[in-house]
C-alpha cells in the first residue's frame, strides 16, 4: 500500500495531461466517499469487533452527539471530541491520525507534550479515557474530560 508521501512523489512526476492515468492507477488509494471520515470510522469500529454504542459510551459522550459526530450530520472543532472517539475506537496511532486527517484536524505532533502522551497512550494500547486523563493530569497537561463530565 503506498503512503501519502509516495502518492506525492507519483504526483510529482505526473504532468497535467496524465491526471486520467494517475486517477485510474491508483484509484484504490484514492479517498473518494462523500463522507471519508465517516466511511472510515465505521469500516475500522466493525473491524474491530466493537458497536458504535460501545464506542459513544467508552468515549464519554452521548449516543446522540456521537452518531452526529460520526455521521459528520455535525461538525466540532474539538479535537479531543475525535480523539476520544478514536481512543474508545482502539485506533492505533496511525488509525488515528488518518481520523484526524479525514476530520481536518492537526495530526499529533510529538513535539508538542500533550500529543507526546495521546502518541505514548495509542502506541502502548491505553484506550481507556479516563486512564489517559491520568497520564495528562500527573504531567500537568489539560485532560480530555473536563471536571463537570
């Protein structure tokens, strides 16, 4: 599977008369739903075995606002709301960043303290939000609940 970075090497190289042959050749690589965050947080949360009830529930938040988060019906942006949604979602980081993406937020950046733990929490399989915001409080960084929550 090629990556993004490879994908923009092919479009380097590729001169405006060869659009056709670069849409054609690599199609399957293509993200061309209506809905591409949609599509792709339902493909992996069937993949994984999980409901999307479950995911709302681990997630914190309401089956209403996450159906509508989902569905992209709504749109927030609070990064932490897609974050809590791939955390409950058991992304892995990579699964998680391309969430981020197709939501048009910023990646995690590992130079940044707070994505260095969201980063650590994917990468070691910690999903669960509430030991997360422990991670973050003990290292004096904002937590993804608030305290009202």
């Amino acid at each position: 599977m090629k990556t993004t970075d490879s994908l923009n090497e092919v479009l380097a190289k590729t001169a405006p008369d060869d659009i056709n042959v670069f849409l054609k050749s690599q199609a399957e690589r293509l993200i061309t739903s209506e809905h591409p965050f949609a599509a792709f947080m339902r493909e992996k949360i069937h993949q994984k075995g999980l409901t999307q009830q479950h995911v709302f529930i681990s997630a914190n938040m309401s089956e209403n606002y996450g159906y509508k988060i989902i569905s992209e019906e709504k749109h927030t942006r609070q990064r932490d709301t897609i974050l809590r949604l791939c955390l409950a979602s058991e992304f892995t980081l990579q699964e998680a960043q391309k969430a981020l993406t197709l939501y048009h937020l910023p990646q995690l950046y590992a130079r940044l303290p707070r994505d260095a733990v969201f980063i650590i929490a994917f990468n070691k399989g910690i999903y669960d939000i509430h030991e997360v915001d422990q991670l973050l409080k003990t290292h004096d960084l904002d937590p993804l609940l608030s305290n009202e929550e």
